[in-house]
C-alpha cells in the first residue's frame, strides 16, 4: 500500500522518518474524499433517518428512508469517484492521489457528474431534503475546485474531508465538529507527503467548511427545501472560525518564520493570538464555538510536535 516512490521527494529534506512518511500515507490514504465520504455520510444517514429522543419510546428510525440515501450516497458520492480516480490512475500510471494537477480534470468532471446524477435521483425519490442541498453542495464545489485546479493546486483531500463535516456540524453542532479535528492531521499528511504546499492544504479545507455551509442555508432557502432541528447558520459559522483559526494563524506564522520575517517571535504571536482568540470567543461566540477553537488549538499543537523539525508547525512554535 506505501511506496516511497509515489511520493513527490521535492524539497524533502534527508532527515524525513519513514515511520512518519507511512503514518501521513496511511491518514492521506483513508481520508481519500471517496473513502472518508463512506463513514462520514453513513453517520449523516443514520441522523436523517432518526426522529425523536434516542433510547425512548419516542425515538423512530426510518429503515426505508436510510437504505435508499445510503445507497445514494455510497454509489455516487463514493463508487463512482473512486473508480474513476482509479482508472485514471492506472491510465496515466500515475499515483493514487493523480499529483499532477493537469491531469485531475477529468475526475472532477467525472465526479461532479456523478454527483450531480444523485442529487437528481435523490429529487426524484423524495429523500431527506438535507441530503438533497448537501448533494447538491457537493456538485458545485467540486466544479469550483475543478476552476480553481486550473491555476492552483488547491487539496481535494482536505475540501473532501470538511465538506460532510460542515454537514455534521449543521445537523449536530459542537458533537459534529469533533470530526474536524482531523483537518490539522490532513494538513500535515499532505504536507509531509509533499503532495501540497501548506496554502493549499488549509485552503481546501477552509473552502470546503465555508462553502458548504454557505451553499446548504442559500440552497434550502432559494429551492424552499426546509430542514428542521439544524443549528443556526450564525453559531455554525462560529464554530467553522474555531476550526480554522490554528491552521490559518499557523500557516501564516510558517510563512513568517521559513522567510526570516517574524525573527524567532512566531512562537509568542502564536500562543498569544491563541489567548486572545480564546478570551474573544468566550465573551462573543456560543459555546459550542470555544469548545471547537481550544480543542483544534490543542490538536494543532498536538501535531505539530508530533510532526518534528520536518514539519513548518513545529518550527514556528518550537
């Protein structure tokens, strides 16, 4: 499954740890967005197909409604792209991730095709109207990104893993945003495996949390596709400033600090812009918004140190 030859050995520096080049595989491999898309939209399914309080008498569960959108979702959120991406691969000889941005368009085309397939056949089966907008989500960004690939390699990797996590935060709010803990990890397995360049990494992630969530209220709203019970569109957006605000300020400070600029202070502007982060949000955001900004604050530091010398991260704060 891990080959040292499938990884981009541009500007890799000859102290990289292999044990750590095949952890950053093994994560990059199984947050594939055709691969994550599998649990993260199984848990999704199983919320839209639950009414009422669960372990009571009041609690139902649609078993009809939850096999047809998963079916829905396997197929053409998860199927469809993957053997695409597959075929591609082996036709290009390329590696599994098709690194070379030139030749992703035509698995974006293909996937915002097959997205787009299920959106229409989740319409016309009458699902959750959730499911339908998230769907729907899915069609546009991915043609957005296939825009973007264009000029810049921006990381499907990480817009994959953030759009069902917006998802699950507009359906469960600070117990959905738990999954985004694995945005700084994502961050620094694409990095490390030199896949993408730390702009690139958190700017898909920070795409695919805004958009989604964006499109969904805009969506639901423009095509009167009600949902009930989501958390409000202010404390989910929130909640998203929670999780991106250490990737962002770190990936600043990486570019401070690798350039000369900040002269050893980016460790001091990083803790103290934590600080004031975490007093503004205590005093002005929900709840739900602080517990998201200390938790990725912890598990971006967390990262950080894990990832050593090699990592950016770690030398602006070390």
């Amino acid at each position: 499954m891990f080959s040292l030859k499938n990884i981009n050995t541009e500007n890799k520096t000859p102290e990289t740890d292999e044990k750590k080049l095949k952890i950053a595989d093994t994560i990059s491999i199984f947050t594939n967005p055709p691969i994550i898309t599998i649990p993260l939209f199984l848990i999704i399914c199983i919320i839209l197909a639950s009414s009422g309080t669960p372990f009571t008498s009041s609690f139902r569960f649609d078993w009809s409604q939850f096999i047809v959108m998963e079916l829905i979702s396997l197929i053409f959120t998860s199927v469809l792209p993957m053997a695409i991406i597959m075929h591609w691969a082996r036709k290009l000889d390329t590696d599994k991730d098709i690194s070379n941005k030139e030749d992703r368009f035509i698995p974006l085309i293909v996937g915002v095709v097959s997205y787009f397939i299920g959106f229409l056949i989740a319409v016309l089966l009458g699902v959750s109207n959730f499911l339908i907008v998230l769907i729907l989500c899915y069609t546009v960004n991915t043609f957005i990104v296939m825009l973007i690939t264009i000029k810049w390699k921006i990381s499907i990797h990480t817009t994959g893993l953030t759009g069902p996590v917006a998802a699950l935060i507009m359906l469960l709010g600070p117990i959905g945003a738990l999954f985004g803990l694995l945005y700084p990890v994502l961050i620094w397995s694409r990095y490390t495996l030199k896949k993408h360049t730390m702009a690139q990494a958190i700017a898909g992630g920070v795409f695919g949390l805004i958009m989604t969530v964006l499109e969904a209220y805009l969506y639901m709203d423009f095509f009167n596709l009600p949902v009930s019970n989501l958390v409000p569109l202010g404390e989910c957006l929130w909640i998203i400033l929670g999780i991106i605000f250490a990737p962002i300020i770190l990936g600043i400070l990486t570019i401070l600090n690798d350039n000369g600029v900040a002269n050893g202070t980016t460790r001091i502007i990083f803790y103290l812009a934590s600080i004031l982060a975490i007093a503004a949000f205590a005093i002005i955001a929900p709840k739900s918004a602080l517990m998201s900004l200390v938790l990725i604050i912890i598990a971006s530091i967390i990262v950080s140190y894990f990832g050593g010398e090699n990592f950016s991260w770690f030398r602006a704060i070390r």
